[in-house]
C-alpha cells in the first residue's frame, strides 16, 4: 500500500496496474491467443493514467455502471458507501467489426499503434457509446469544433469496451522527455525525499511567464505563512492530447526548464514533471479531473486560475464557460473535500514598475494584460513583450520555436 504523509490517494491505496517483470513473458504468452483491440495514441495516454494510479481507485476502462456515473454525477461511489471525483468518462471505444471479433471472449489484447500488445482487459463488458449524450454531458454543448470531440470521440466506434487493465510494461514515449514523466508513485517518493509538509499543484498547458512565477512563490509564501515548513511546488504541465494551436509540449518543457534554470522559480523547491493525460477543453467538469489525478499524486493545495480547462467557444464570439464556474465548483465538488483550493490572483504588467504584477484596480489603466494570443503574436513577429514579462532564455526558446515553424511552413 503506498500512502503519502501529505494526503492518501483516492480510495486509500494508489493503484498500480504494471505487470510485475517476473509475470511479463507468461502474460505475453497469454495474449497469443487472446482477440485484439486496436488503440490509437491518445488511447495508449488513457492506458498510461490509469495504468499509474492517476485515476485511482479505478482500476480500468469504465464498466457501464462506472461510466454512467461519471457521466450523470461526476463521481464514483465505494463499497463502503464513500464517493470519489470522476468527473471525465475514462472509456475505450471499439467499431462493430473489433466487437464482432472478440464475440464472447471475456479477456482481451489490447496493441498499441506500432503493433505491439501493451495490456489485457480482463472480465470485459461492452455497452453501447451514445455519442451525443457523452458529449453533450461532459461539454454542455454538441457545438462543432470541440478539438477532442473531432480527434477522439467522432471518428470512434459506437461501442465501448471496459474491463480491469493490466499493463504489460511503463508506457514510455521515446522522445526525450520520460524522464519528466513521473508517476504518482515517484512523485511521492520525490516529496518524500524532499521533507514536504505541503505540497501545491499547478497545472498550464502554456509558457510559463513571470506572472505565473509571481503567483506560485507567492502561495509559497503564504503557506509558510500558515506554518508550513517546507511547501514543494509541482509544476505539472499537461503532457496528452491538445489542441493545435497550443505550443508543443517540448517546447514548453524546454522553456519551463530555462525558467528554473534563471532561478524564477526555485529548483530547490519546485518539480517540473508532465501529466500525462489527454486534454479535453471541457471547463468545470474537466478542471475536477486535474484536480483529482493530483490528490493521487501527493498534492494537497491546487492552484486554479481564470477559466480552467476552458476555451472560446467554436463557433460564437465568446468563452465556452463563464470564467469563474471553474473555480467555484471546485469548491463544491463531491469527492475533492480533502483538497484545498487556491485561487489565481490576477496579474498583469505593471507599466509603472515595468514587471509583472498582481492587479490593482486602484490603478487599472497602469496594467497591460497580454493575453496567450498576444504572446503568441509577439514571438510570431519576432518582437519583444515588455521588459520583465518572461525571463529571457525562456523568451528565446518560444522565438525560435515560431520561427522554425513559419519558416516550416513556407517551405511547405
């Protein structure tokens, strides 16, 4: 049972569903006979969360009865009566030609993109995938554009497959960056080696800029206040699906690195690793699974900013959500009593001290918000924000990147 000093995981013990390696070559044997299930990649990023315990205390791809939970109420009831978030369906969707050839298997082989096995589903249960429900469930729209609709759940078979997970070997990426990728079960070591007494999450799918820096040393401040003795920061970007126009996560794990290596944020006290889960763009409902896979992890503060999980709408000139329901439900939402919830302080650049800062609204027109879009249009360009809005290296490796892709895209 792996426990964490700070806070337990969701249902007590943290799940792990990786093969022992004294099993692998029977279980690999196994499978020769067993009916296959072909998983895309952002499939393989949902077998690598649960197969780590970021969705503990489940313990696979959703059964019906899981699945109908977490769609209608956003958590999952215990045995014993206790209820855990789930605010995201965690499905695996088949076509009606791979449900006619499993037929009445009870176990079955599921292979990755480059056709190799990666895991068994054991027991399985297939029910029907009513797409429009799903979506307008976890969304509250069935707008066109939603990038994960588009990428996963249109183009999937009108079936879903859920059955307990044991996976074969680590889902490792090969791209230079597993070594960020830290388990549930790492990270509490990792806090653990460290003597935290508290540990805040912050999650940005973003550069990470000075006024992120601003707020995160400054919750670290104010836990000291409270008496904490040595507050850790995870900064966890998410590492799964997203959608085109974000920056890539290696270049984003580049930047972040340059921004510690500037000394913005304190290596000391701070640990960079990526979450890997897809992302969805789902606002209120999504910004409870990011804090829930946390809790797993070891974290008992979360940092929550301005319309979590949120995007523009696709198709109307406006947010998809209203911008503070992220916030809020967090702090109402069954499952997530024992974490405490920290709000984004608004920070913009002051012109007058030339740095950012927290807003004043005392004082509104001396602050320039610059917004994702505006950052991105000033690296596009070529051109410097303002001195004092990201450290300078970190600035670079976003110039190069944009320039490298127009340049890409030129050619092309």
């Amino acid at each position: 049972m792996i426990k964490s000093s700070l806070i337990e995981p969701d249902g007590g013990t943290l799940v792990d569903l990786i093969v022992p390696e004294s099993q692998r070559d029977s279980k690999m044997a196994e499978v020769e006979s067993m009916a296959k299930v072909n998983l895309t990649r952002i499939d393989m990023e949902w077998v690598h969360v649960i197969s780590e315990g970021w969705a503990s205390p489940l313990r696979g791809f959703m059964r019906e009865s899981e699945y109908l939970q977490s769609l209608h109420f956003n958590c999952l009831r215990m045995e014993d009566g206790s209820v855990v978030n789930m605010s995201l369906p965690i499905v695996l969707a088949i076509d009606d030609e791979t449900k006619g050839r499993i037929g009445s298997s009870l176990h079955v082989a599921l292979v990755g993109p480059l056709g190799d096995c990666v895991a068994i589903l054991r027991s399985i249960e297939i029910y029907k995938h009513n797409k429009e429900e799903r979506i307008a469930r976890t969304w509250g729209t069935t707008a066109p554009g939603l990038p994960y609709v588009d990428e996963v759940i249109t183009p999937s078979g009108d079936w879903l497959i859920g059955g307990d997970l044991e996976v074969l070997k680590p889902i490792k990426y090969s791209d230079g960056l597993d070594n960020y990728r830290l388990s549930p079960k790492q990270l509490r070591k990792e806090f653990e080696s460290r003597n935290a007494d508290a540990v805040f999450a912050f999650q940005l799918r973003n550069p990470v800029h000075n006024g992120h820096a601003l707020l995160m040393n400054d919750i670290r401040k104010r836990l000291l206040e409270m008496g904490y003795k040595n507050p850790i920061l995870l900064l966890h970007p998410l590492g799964g699906f997203t959608k085109a126009d974000d920056v890539p996560l290696d270049v984003r794990m580049e930047q972040h690195s340059k921004v510690l290596e500037d000394g913005v944020l304190d290596p000391e006290t701070t640990i960079v690793a990526i979450f890997p889960s897809p992302m969805h763009y789902a606002g209120p409902t999504e910004v409870q699974w990011h804090a829930k896979a946390r809790i797993n992890a070891g974290a008992n503060f979360y940092i929550v900013g301005r319309d979590p999980a949120g995007m523009a709408h696709p198709t109307e000139k406006r947010d998809l959500y209203d911008p503070d329901h992220g916030k809020k439900v967090l702090t109402m939402a069954p499952g997530l009593h024992k974490l405490n919830i920290l709000p984004f302080k608004v920070a913009a650049y002051d012109n007058r001290e030339n740095k950012m800062a927290f807003f004043d609204p005392t004082r509104a027109k001396d602050f320039l918000f610059i917004s994702g879009t505006k950052m991105r249009a000033y690296a596009k360009n070529g051109e410097n924000p303002p001195n004092g809005f990201m450290c300078p290296s970190g600035w670079k490796v976003l110039v190069e990147y944009y320039q490298s892709s127009q340049a890409e895209e030129a050619s092309q």
